[in-house]
C-alpha cells in the first residue's frame, strides 16, 4: 500500500525513493500493518490537552462534544451538528429533552444547562473513514501575534484600503448627487414638487452642468454679455430683470447643447427665428463694436480714455444697442406666447423657470422660497408687455410716415399718432392672447400655468407654520450657528448705549468729553424730562413732540448749533472754510456729509436700542420724537430715556 500511495498524484515518486520509504516504515516497531488489527487494538487517543499534530489536518473549530458520564467515564463524542449529537444522545444515553415542543414564550429564557454536550470544541482526526476514525479533542490554537514588520504592513493595506473606499464612496455620492432623479411620492410625498413637475422634467441630467445654465455670463461669454447688457437695469426692478436674465441664459446655453443633455423644451418656430434673429444682430454689434474699439485706439485714443476715464457711449452705439434690446424683448414675447398643448414643459420659459428651482445642495427650493421667483416673471412679463405695445406703435407711426413721404406727402405726428392703433388696443390684445387665464376653448399659455403654480405655492406659503429655529437651553441662545447668553447680551447693549452716547455728543454737539464717557451739564442746555409731555393723537405730518407747546427748552432746538459755528472757535473751524473778512463764508461740503452719516448712524443704534430693550418693534413715528424730522437734538441725556436705564 504505501509503494501504490506514493506512486500517485500528488507525490509521484520513482521506484527507488518509494523502495527506501517502504523499508524504513518496516522497521518501526508495534507498528500496526492492516485495518483489521487496527480494529481489534486498544488504540490509544492523544488526551484532551494536547496540542495539534503538525502531521494531520488542522484542527476544526466550533464542533460538539457530548459530556455524558458512563462506567467507562466521560462519553466524548465529537460531532458537527446539533441533529447528529441530539441523535447520538437519545440513542446512546437514552436521553430526554425537558424543554417541551411547541412556541417559546417571550419571557421565558432557553435554559443553556438543558443540553448535555459542550460547543466549540477543536478536534483533530487520524483517518477519514474506517476504523478508529472519530474525532479527539485537541487545544484551540493560540492566537498569533503579529510582528512589528506585519503590523506596518497591515497598517499600510488598512490605510490603501480605506482611501479606495473613500474615493469609490465619494465617487458614488457625486454620481447620486449630480443626477437628478425623480423622487417617489409614496417615499417621499411633497405636493409642491408634485405641482410644479420640476424633477420628471429634470429627471436624468447633470445637476452641475444645469446649474450653470443659468449662471451670469462671464468673460468667455461675449455674446451674452451683451444680452444680458440689453437688459435695462434700474435699481427698483433689478431683481426682478435677474430672473429673466437666468431664463434667458440658460436658454442660449442650452440650445448649444446636445438634446441628450439638456432638458426637453422645445422652440416653437417663431421662437426659433426671434432667437436666430437675435443672435445675428449681437454678432453684428460686436464686429462693430471691434472695429470701432480697433479704429479708436488707432487714433490716439488711448490716451484720452487715460486722462478721462472711461469712454461714454456713442449715439451710434446706443442706437445700434437699441437694435439688440428690440430683438431681445422680440424674443421675450415670443417666449410668453407659446400655446401650451399636452405638456406645458415644452416651454422653454417654464424649462428655465424649473432650472431655477435647483438648489445649491442636493434638494429643491420650496414654496416660501421659490414663489418670488414667479413673481418676478410676472412682474417683468406685464412691464415688457407694455414696451411691446410701445415699440409696435412708434414702428407703426414710422412705417406710416414713410409712406406718406414716398407718396410726397406729409402727415404730422398727432396725425400718424391717431391713424395707428392705440397702446390700449395693443396692449389689450396681449393681454388676452398669453397673460391672463385663458378661456376653456383656447390653449393655456406659460404665464397661466405659473399663475396657477404661484397661486399654489402661496397657498402652501400662508398656512404652513414656520419651523422654530431658536432654542434656548438654560441662559444660553441658540440659533442657527451662533450661540450667546444673556450676559452677553446685556454687554451688547451697553456697548451700544456706550457708542450711542459717544456719537451724540462727540460727532453731533461737539462737547468734551471726559475719559469715562462723561460730559459737564454745563456744556449742554438742561432739559427737564420729568415735564416733558407728547400727544399721541397728533397725527399731522413732520409734527414732533419738541413742537407741542407744552414744552419748554432753555434754548431753541433749531438753531442752537448753528449759532455755535459763528460764536465758538472750535466748532466754526470744523465746518466753515475760512476766508475774507468781506466775502460770505462757506459750509465745507465734506464736514457736512460726515455730520449726516454720524446723524444716520446714531438713529440705526437707536433704533437697535429701541427693538432689543422694548422687546418690539419701535413705532414708525418714535424716532422722529426722539429726533426732529428737521435734525434738532434733544440735549442732555436724550438716548437715555430708552437704553441707559438698563439694570
């Protein structure tokens, strides 16, 4: 047998070496040459404490060894399974389980002591099958312990391992958070989302290359610089004009992109021409624009916008830009209508409007955000409705005239003016094709639809209750991410008492002022408050409590300063410029300008007084009590009537 064992796989070993083998097996002694002897012998097991054979397999861990006790001492029969040691238990032992069939109840613990056999047992065996066969128990390994040089290696893979988890996570994270998806109503219901459709429309794309859309233009960007440009800028409509400016840039920007990656609109024809139009008349002001820039440099130029500054705009520019807001204002109408069929996202406004509601982080804008949004687009839509009809009228009024003149024959203005339609008859027939609720036998158009959406929203806005965002955990005051006590904010306001106090008669009755902040009463008319009344019904405009009778001053309010600038030295070198005895002096512009910011800044820090210690809003009319309308001031004491008695 062992000349055969050799012979074949794995070992393979040729005649001689199996030879010598065979012969130095036979002469060890008591050696044990057949199966049969094998299983007749007292063959004797290695003890419970010994450790693994090198020669065997390794040992196997988590088996069961019965622990039932016999004339022959401890059973010791070594399974796999809890069947096979239940089994051999019942047949071997004639053992009975005290744990009953049926459901445990919940309260009642598996008695451990119930089960006559031990867990976790190492074992080892000498043969697979045969006699002397079963399994013995040996000790558990020991754990080994790593060297220095395996712990740098394992710190190392630890290390490599968990920057590629950090940076397939990341990976994954900017994969879900740049893909727009569409969210699962019965997940994550939110019927704002669900009315306004912003997701399915938006549903796939890149939320980064979206959001640039609809980003200002910047020097890269010629041609929308000069769209944007277009757009008139007054102050008291600006935010509402930056609203459109985003629609319409993120509809030049996407109509360069493959439809694949950019949302579903679709232009309607006259859309298609207005924006076409539109871009052929910005390239043509740019190519003039460089050569005029070209020729104006060529000519000197250069040194006159040195010493003047900036060029001014030349009538030939500002006619040829007029060109550009014409086209640009073409195409917002033509936006505005679009006859909204099967799906109102075909609109490119509404697209863009939707683009809008993206925010910075993963989430949308909601209703109490998002709504002046709409509101913007509406406010810009009726005033663009009315330049419209504005425009067509004086075209019409132009093309008249020059027919009129190739016909050789004249017609005057008021006449031109009568013989064309009316800017109410232009402007109420846009008003009734596209901005106003449409009739049921006509197609919804754009503003109809964020009508709705606004009206929507500010149902949402009106009745949802705002969440609390201040907290208070003892004396301190949490909100957002600032974090102050009541202790500081009673430092706050004596700082502001302080400040206010410092301004007043520093910066406006210029009185000294002593290092603690103190002033000499002399220095300043004396006022007595105790007497001081007001009369709350009087109503009239610019009427201040310094104007009831009742009230009596040491010195006229109006005129007690002034009159310091030409009897005191120190106060008429500050504001008038000196000259001649025979010329008339002069108030220097600069010291009277900082005079009315020191004048602001003292009504800011009083109006911040008169909030913080009265707990509420100050009345619309109290400052003007407290300061005259005509920039008297109450001498002596004033701001201490509301924040110096702080205890």
């Amino acid at each position: 047998h062992i000349t055969t064992h050799f012979a074949g796989k794995p070992h393979n070993l040729e005649v001689d070496e199996r030879r010598k083998i065979a012969d130095e097996v036979a002469e060890v002694n008591g050696l044990i040459t057949n199966e049969e002897v094998l299983r007749r012998s007292e063959f004797p097991f290695p003890a419970a404490t010994s450790k693994p054979i090198e020669g065997l397999a390794a040992p196997k861990r988590g088996m069961l060894q019965c622990i039932f006790e016999s004339t022959n001492g401890v059973c010791g029969y070594i399974c796999g399974t809890a069947s096979r040691m239940r089994a051999h238990c019942i047949q071997e032992h004639k053992w009975a389980s005290t744990c009953k069939g049926g459901r445990r109840k919940k309260h009642v613990k598996f008695p451990n002591n119930d089960i006559p056999w031990r867990t976790d047992v190492s074992c080892q065996r000498f043969f697979v099958q045969g006699a002397k066969s079963r399994y013995f128990e040996v000790q558990a390994p020991s754990p080994q312990i790593p060297s220095q040089a395996q712990m740098r290696s394992r710190t190392s893979q630890f290390q490599t391992a968990k920057q590629e988890m950090e940076e397939a996570f990341r990976a994954a994270e900017d994969r879900e958070r740049q893909e727009i998806k569409e969210f699962e109503e019965s997940r994550e219901p939110n019927p704002w989302l669900r009315r306004v459709g912003w997701a399915a429309h938006l549903a796939g794309l890149d939320r980064d290359d979206i959001r640039e859309m609809v980003e200002p233009a910047d020097d890269e960007e010629p041609e929308l610089q000069i769209l944007c440009k277009a757009w008139m800028d007054i102050t008291t409509v600006r935010s509402y004009t930056h609203v459109w400016r985003q629609i319409l840039c993120y509809i030049v920007r996407a109509e360069e992109e493959d439809p694949i990656n950019r949302p579903a609109y679709k232009l309607t024809p006259r859309q298609e021409i207005s924006i076409q139009i539109l871009r052929e008349s910005i390239r043509k002001f740019q190519a003039w624009k460089h050569a005029e820039d070209a020729e104006r440099d060529g000519s000197n130029g250069k040194e006159e916008e040195d010493n003047e500054g900036e060029w001014e705009e030349s009538d030939e520019e500002i006619k040829r830009m007029k060109k550009v807001q014409r086209d640009v204002l073409r195409f917002c109408i033509d936006l505005l209508d679009h006859p909204l069929q099967d799906r109102e996202y075909e609109s490119a406004m509404i697209s863009g409007l939707a683009v809008l509601g993206l925010r910075d982080d993963e989430g949308w804008l909601d209703a109490e955000d998002y709504t002046p949004k709409y509101s913007a687009a509406i406010k810009l839509a009726r005033l663009m409705v009315v330049q419209e009809a504005y425009e067509r009228k004086e075209e019409a009024m132009e093309l008249l005239q020059e027919r009129y003149s190739t016909q050789q024959q004249g017609i005057s203005q008021d006449e031109s003016r009568r013989e064309t339609s009316s800017y109410y008859h232009l402007i109420s027939r846009m008003v009734k094709k596209f901005m106003t609720m449409s009739p049921g036998d006509r197609d919804p158009t754009p503003m109809q639809w964020i009508f709705r959406a606004r009206s929507y929203g500010f149902k949402i806005r009106y009745t949802t209750t705002a969440e609390g965002c201040i907290q208070w955990v003892g004396d301190t005051i949490l909100y957002q991410q600032i974090r102050f006590d009541m202790a500081e904010v009673k430092t706050m306001m004596r700082g502001l008492v302080d400040e206010a106090r410092a301004v007043l008669y520093k910066e406006l009755m210029m009185v000294d002022v002593d290092s603690q902040g103190q002033v000499d009463a002399t220095q300043v008319p004396g006022i007595d408050w105790d007497m001081m009344v007001d009369n709350p019904s009087e109503n009239r405009v610019g009427w201040s409590f310094l104007d009831d009778e009742r009230n009596r001053f040491e010195v006229d309010g109006k005129w007690w300063l002034y009159e310091r600038m030409f009897t005191e030295q120190r106060v008429r070198e500050r504001f008038i410029n000196e000259t001649s005895e025979d010329e008339r002096p002069t108030i220097r512009k600069d010291i009277a300008d900082q005079y009315q910011r020191s004048i602001d800044r003292f009504r800011e820090v009083l109006l911040l007084l008169f909030h913080l210690s009265g707990a509420k809003e100050a009345p619309a009319d109290e400052p003007r009590k407290c300061w005259g309308c005509d920039g008297r001031i109450p001498a002596k004491e004033a701001p201490g009537t509301y924040s110096l008695r702080m205890d």
